[in-house]
C-alpha cells in the first residue's frame, strides 16, 4: 500500500502518524501466529477434537453425527457435453458454425479481429 504523502497537510501527516502508531502498538502485542496456532491445536487435541472439527466445514461433524450431506440440486438445463444448436454461422463457409461456447473458431476470430461484429454471423431464425 503506497500512500501519497506529498498531498497531505499537515494535521492529515500527524494523523497518519499517530493511526500508523497505534496500529504498530497492536500488532507488537499479538504473539506469532505459529505460536496461536501450536496453542489451538494442542487445546483441541486435549478436549479430544481436531482443529479441522473445530473450524473446517463441518462435513467431517456432519458425517460423524450421521447426518447425510445435502445434495446439490439436480441443474435444469442440457447434460454436461450435450451438443446444443450453432448460433453464429460463416457466411464465406455455411457449414462452419459455433454456438457460443468456449473460446471462438479462428474464422470468428479472425472476423472480429477485422472490426466486424458478432452479430453479424448470428444465425437467425
């Protein structure tokens, strides 16, 4: 983070200052995080937990509690890899099409490249 300081008054240097000190007094307080984290899982070891039970998912709870995990709901639309109808056409070539999905043919790009617009190949009907 890079603050410019040149455009700063006076009074809004000093209270930089002083927020910049404060904000070092707190971070000089708090203890290493290896050393908070050899903390917990040595607590959680002790009470018979794991850190992962403590603060993961849940899932591992979950299935230790018996509890099924919730499906996803079945999607509404086409399988996944199902083909779906062209929507952009070649006019130099017909019998080269693209629907829309994944990265364009090179004949498209090409054609965009050259100023044109998409909807200029749309198959209309």
């Amino acid at each position: 983070m890079s603050i410019n300081l040149e455009g700063l008054s006076a009074k809004e240097l000093q209270a930089l200052i002083a927020k910049a000190s404060q904000r070092k007094k707190t971070l000089a307080k708090r203890k290493p995080i290896a050393a908070v984290r050899k903390k917990l899982v040595s607590l959680a070891k002790a009470e018979g937990y794991t850190v992962d039970e403590l603060f993961g998912t849940g899932r591992m709870v979950r299935e230790k509690a018996g509890v099924a995990a919730k499906k996803a709901p079945a999607r509404k639309s086409a399988a996944k890899g199902a083909k779906v109808p062209p929507k952009y056409r070649n006019p130099a070539d017909p019998s080269q099409t693209w629907a829309g999905r994944g990265m364009p043919p090179k004949w498209l790009a090409a054609e965009l490249a050259r100023g044109r617009k998409l909807e200029d190949f749309a198959i209309k009907g």
